[in-house]
C-alpha cells in the first residue's frame, strides 16, 4: 500500500479537484491518501484533510506551479520522499506533468514503474552575528534569500 501526501494550490480551484479525484483515485485503488490540513481547508476539502507533516508518507504529490512545488519541498525539509509536481500554473518549470497525466503518473509510482531525478538542495545554517542564542537552519530547492532581520 502506497501513502500519499497532496500539496494544493490553495488558490485554485482546479487543484482542489484534482486533489479530490487523486485521494479518490489512491483510495480506491486500496492506497493511502490525504490533502496537506491547511490546504484541504483553503479549497473545501476537509474530509479529505490528513495528519501534518510527511511520516510514512512514500510520495507527495504537487499540484499547482512551481510555488506549490516550493512550497511542498519546504514541508519536506530534507526527507527523502519523491515529491511529483502536477503543472497547473503558467511556467511549470519545476513541475514533471500535466494534469490530465496524474492518473497515469500514480499508477506508474505504485507499480515502481518510475525514476528519481535527484535534486541538489541548498542548507542554510544561520547564526547571530551578536552571539544570541536565535539560529536558524532552511532547506531549499534552487536558492536561499537572507534578509537582515532586527
């Protein structure tokens, strides 16, 4: 049995179907599936809603544009899960398909019929220059901005 994490645009509503048909999809397949609580509340979908966080998930599944894919590679913070981005956005850059793939796609990564593309992800290690005790470590996908902060 497969588990799978859905990470929606919270803005579109054609994520929240494709969100809807995907855990309907898995679970009738007799595979585990759930929306991201935060973004199942955003687009309506609360019975669909599932634990925070990503433990004993085997793929988190993106459905949106490449800040989707972003955001889902936060949630990640460096655990090695597939992450498959579905292109609902204008540029998709970062994203593997198109929407009407996503069944094909899942059946394809529960069968293992599948490869992983690695990634190289950036590591931020922050400290206070004053020597305060406040740090901060962040993962990213493609680049880190650093602000001042006061």
């Amino acid at each position: 049995m497969t588990a799978v994490l859905v990470v929606a645009h919270q803005e579109r509503p054609e994520a929240g179907e494709l969100a809807a048909s995907a855990v309907g999809w898995l679970r009738a397949a007799g595979h585990q599936g759930w929306v991201c609580p935060a973004d199942a509340a955003a687009l309506g979908l609360d019975d669909l809603a599932g634990p925070e966080g990503v433990d004993g998930v085997d793929l988190v599944l993106s459905l949106g544009g490449d800040g989707t894919m972003l955001r889902a590679v936060h949630l990640l913070d460096g655990a090695p899960v597939p992450l498959l981005g579905v292109n609902l956005g204008r540029l998709g850059y970062l994203t593997e398909v198109e929407a009407p793939e996503l069944v094909t796609s899942l059946q394809r990564f529960v069968d293992g019929d599948w490869h992983d593309d690695e990634r190289l992800m950036l590591q931020a290690d922050l400290e206070r220059a004053d020597g305060g005790d406040r740090r901060t470590v962040a993962h990213a996908l493609n680049e880190i901005v650093v602000e001042h902060l006061e």
